[in-house]
C-alpha cells in the first residue's frame, strides 16, 4: 500500500541557519561543557553544606543532630541531671 500526501500545490524549502546546526562534534563538546557546569553545581552544593554544617557546629557547640533527636534528648537530660549531684 501506498501513501500519498498532497498540498494544495505549495513549495516547501528548509532552511536551516548554520548556528543551528548540530554536528556529532558539537553536541560532544555541548554535553561536556553541561557536565562541567553541574560538577561545578554539586562541588559549589557540597561547600556550602559544609559550611552551613561548621556554622552550626559552632553555633551550638559542637551538639549534632544526632544527639538532638527526640529519642536522645530524654538520655542527655537524664546524664546532665546525674552529673549535678540531684537525688532522682
């Protein structure tokens, strides 16, 4: 079976500007320029979250969020209460 298209009669040309032309070479060094940039971006993240982690660090004096989750807070409040001299 065959198909056919017919335009009523029109001449179609593609024109494609060379700035808009994307040769293998090209998208190779588009697609390593991209992944340049988002290395960048997850090294540029990763500083920043150390940074932000040292500012808490000494913010609250060296206490992590490990130490203050719901779980260990009745563990440290019972170690300080000890360490006062406190009859239970």
């Amino acid at each position: 079976m065959e198909s056919f298209v017919a335009i009523d009669g029109s001449k179609f040309s593609a024109v494609n500007h060379t700035g808009r032309v994307y040769t293998r070479a090209r998208l190779r060094k588009l697609f390593a320029e991209i992944d340049g940039q988002i290395g960048s971006y997850f090294e540029m993240l990763e500083s920043a979250d150390e940074a932000e982690k040292h500012a808490n660090e000494a913010q609250h004096g060296g206490v992590t969020e490990e130490d203050s989750t719901p779980g260990r807070t009745e563990g440290l409040a019972s170690k300080d209460r000890a360490g006062t001299g406190r009859d239970r």
